[in-house]
C-alpha cells in the first residue's frame, strides 16, 4: 500500500524540497564589490554620513580580524616551516634557489614599472602640486630598517605587528629547534597544533571577504569620490598595467621556460588565493589558502611550508618593485626633480633588498618611504597617494600573491620535486577549489 502524504503528516507542498543554490566565492566577491561602489556612490553623492561610516566601519573590522592572527600566525608559521626542511632533501639548495627567484622577479617588475612610468609619465597633467603633498607619520630609512630587524624584547613586536622582527624571532627559534633535534619535539607538536588553529580561525575571517570588501571598496569611493581619483587616473592605470603585465605575462612565461608547466593550469588551481589578496590586501591574510593552493598545484607540503610563509612576508613584485618604481617617478615629477640612471638603479637596488619592509601587510607606505628617502625625494609625496592606495593596494597584493606561488612552482620544478600530476590536473574552477580548501581547513 502506498503512503501518501497525509498519511505521513506533511502536505506535498512541505514534502517538496527546494536546494538552496550555492553562490560561487567569486560571485559573492564580486557582488561586494559591486555592491561596494554603488553604496560609496550613493554616500558620497547623497552627502550620507552614517553610510560612509557604516562602510569604513565594515571595511575596518574586517582588516582588523585579518591583523589579529597575523602576529601569531607568522611566528608559527616561520617557525614550523624552517623546521620541516629537515625533511626535505637539499635544503639548502632549495632555499637558495627560492631567494634567487625572489631576486629575479622583483627585478623583472621593478623593470617593467619604470618601463611604464617613462613612457606614461604619470605625474604631468595632474593639477597636483608639491602643496598636495603631506610629511608621512613614520617615515622608513636604511638604518631603521636594519636596526628594526632585531627587537629589543619579544613582546613588542607582538603587540606592535612588527612582522619583521616576528620573523628574526621565528627563524632564531626554528634554527634552534633543528639543532635541539629530538629535544624540540613537544614545542614543535605545540607549534603545528597551534598554527592550525590559527589556520582554521582564519578561514572563518575569509569567508566575510564579500562583506568586508563591500566595505573597503565602498569607504573608499565615499570618502575620495570619482573627482579625486580622476587626477591619479595614469598613474593608477599604470600600477594595474603594470601589475598585469607581471601577473599575465611575465609569471605565465617563466613558467612556461623555466618549470615547462601549462600557464593555465596555474591560473585554475591558485585564482581562490588571487582573487581573495585583491580583496583583503594582505599577503600574510591571505597565506593559509596561498599556501593550500601552492600544495594542490604539486609543490610537496614541506617546501611549501617554507616558501610561501616566507614568500608572503618578503616576495612582493607588486607592493615593492612596480608600486615603488612608478611612485618614485611620479612624485619626481610633481616635484620637479629630475631622476637619473643611478637614481633608476637605486630604485631597482632598494626593491629587491628592501621588499622585506612591505611585511605582507596592506599599504606600502613604508617601502615607498625608504625608496623616496634613498632618492632624496621629498617625503611630502608620500601624502599624495596615500588618499588612493586602498585603490591601488588591491592589484599590488593580487600581484604578490600569485609570485609567492610561481616561485616554489619554478623551484619544485628545477628539482624535479614538482608533482606534475597534480599540477596538470589542477581543472576545477576557483569555486570548487575555494570551497574544498576551506572544508579542508
């Protein structure tokens, strides 16, 4: 006998089911945005004040959770990545090999940002003028950045987001540990147990990203509006030239040379870990899901533990070498200072020795700092674009993000470590790929 519905006690309407459809990652990401720059519009235009706040609010907190796992999350990750090299044949080589290719990517995007800044010139024609300008609040030099490496006690840092100095800290403990051997062993099971729970707490951050992206993206256009960013309009077109010329050009072709890998492959299997550094602007926000992606792309875990905690603390081709390059011209040019092919050579100089001074944060403020310090340009200029670097910051932290992903490719294809398997299939689409790696986390 068959049973019907009101036999069971449900109506067919109740005994229907409809799937609630799951919005891609990318959709829900680029409905903030979109979201983001209508309500900007609306509170800049209608004069809103409690919209602009409610969007710097929302912008706010969520840089805000990113920055609180940052601290500890670096230490750990540091930490345990140094000490799982012991199980990786050739370290050393490997490690050397990884600091080379940051070298010469940085170079590559430091070239191609005064490629553009020569040709496009994008400080003429603006209406701005050395007045514009303001003297930043902290200011970085060579000897603050060398002394800055080493902290006076271990607690500052910490309290204080010195990422550099977490990182001295991290490594002196991790080459500690290695040579304690055995003896290390309850603080490193302490230590990994540690960092996946930052790992996974973080996870839950990433999934606001939509939201929190509604929110910078919306403060922003309601607090400079579309007549501000009109006089930054070459200059912000030549970062995100810039920045897709490494990120579509240069980083394909390396690949394609050097580690003899499909492109597109790349592209499938790290956008999840792209597309949130565009929103979030932070490399080191961003490194747990860079890192899973790094993994699913055929680079065994134990290097990947290494290169990309290292990677997203001092491998920015985005933040250090074009931003810095283009920024250099440009305040040259408003000021009218002339440059010369030593001052081009210095800009190249301090882009690969200095990228460190960027720590995987949003804003590059203090690596402009030091270039335009080591040029002798005036500071001031540093105020003229701190009003659109939120704008800015998103295709530079983009940019990073995917060179802290060739690299260890690259290199794990050198020594013939990379798992081409893996790699080849790397097909699913960036949802699929986002939503496993957060369930996995």
């Amino acid at each position: 006998m068959s049973t019907t519905s009101s036999e069971t006690g449900r109506s067919p309407e109740t005994a229907r089911t409809f799937p609630i459809p799951k919005v891609p990652f990318w959709a829900q990401i680029l409905l903030g945005l979109v979201l983001g720059v209508l309500l900007g519009w609306i509170a800049k235009s209608g004069d809103i004040s409690w919209l602009k706040t409610t969007l710097d609010t929302i912008g706010h907190l969520f840089v805000q959770l990113l920055k609180l796992a940052v601290a500890p999350l670096v230490f750990f990750a540091i930490l345990v990545s140094i000490t799982n090299l012991r199980q990786v044949n050739n370290a050393a080589r490997l490690a050397t090999r990884t600091l080379l290719w940051f070298m010469v990517t940085s170079l590559i995007a430091v070239a191609i940002g005064m490629a553009i800044g020569l040709i496009s010139n994008p400080g003429a024609g603006t209406g701005l003028t050395p007045k514009d300008g303001k003297l930043p609040e902290h200011a970085g030099s060579w000897i603050d950045f060398l002394t800055g490496i080493v902290p006076k006690d271990v607690i500052t840092p910490f309290t204080e987001l010195k990422v550099m100095q977490i990182v001295f800290m991290a490594t002196v403990a991790g080459i500690a540990a290695l040579k304690l051997g055995d003896r290390a062993e309850p603080v490193l099971r302490l230590s990994r147990s540690a960092l996946e729970l930052l790992q996974k707490a973080l996870w839950w951050v990433i999934r606001l990203a939509p939201i929190g992206s509604l929110g910078l993206i919306g403060y922003a256009i309601a607090d400079y509006g579309w007549d501000l960013i009109s006089k930054y309009a070459t200059f912000t077109v030549d970062i995100y030239v810039g920045c897709a010329i490494v990120l579509f050009g240069v980083y394909p072709l390396l690949l394609s040379v050097f580690a003899k890998a499909n492109p597109l492959h790349f592209f499938k299997g790290a956008w999840p870990a792209i597309q949130l550094a565009f929103v979030s602007r932070s490399s080191v926000g961003t490194m747990p899901l860079t890192q899973k992606v790094t993994e699913r792309l055929g680079v065994p875990k134990e290097y990947a533990s290494f290169a990309v905690p290292f990677g997203s603390t001092t491998k920015m081709d985005g933040c250090a070498s074009i931003y810095p390059a283009l920024a250099a011209i440009f305040i040259a040019q408003i000021f009218d200072v002339p440059l010369g092919i030593g001052d081009y050579v210095l800009i190249a100089f301090v882009s690969v020795i200095g990228s460190a001074a960027t720590a995987g944060l949003t804003g590059a403020t203090v690596m402009l700092t030091l270039t335009l310090s080591t040029l002798g340009l005036p500071l001031e200029g540093v105020g003229l674009l701190m009003a659109i670097d939120p704008i800015l910051d998103m295709m530079r932290t983009a940019t990073n993000v995917a060179g802290q992903v060739v690299t260890p490719l690259i290199v794990a294809a050198q020594e013939k470590i990379l798992d081409r398997d893996k790699y080849d299939s790397a097909t699913s689409s960036p949802v699929d790929e986002t939503q496993s790696v957060a369930a996995a986390a």
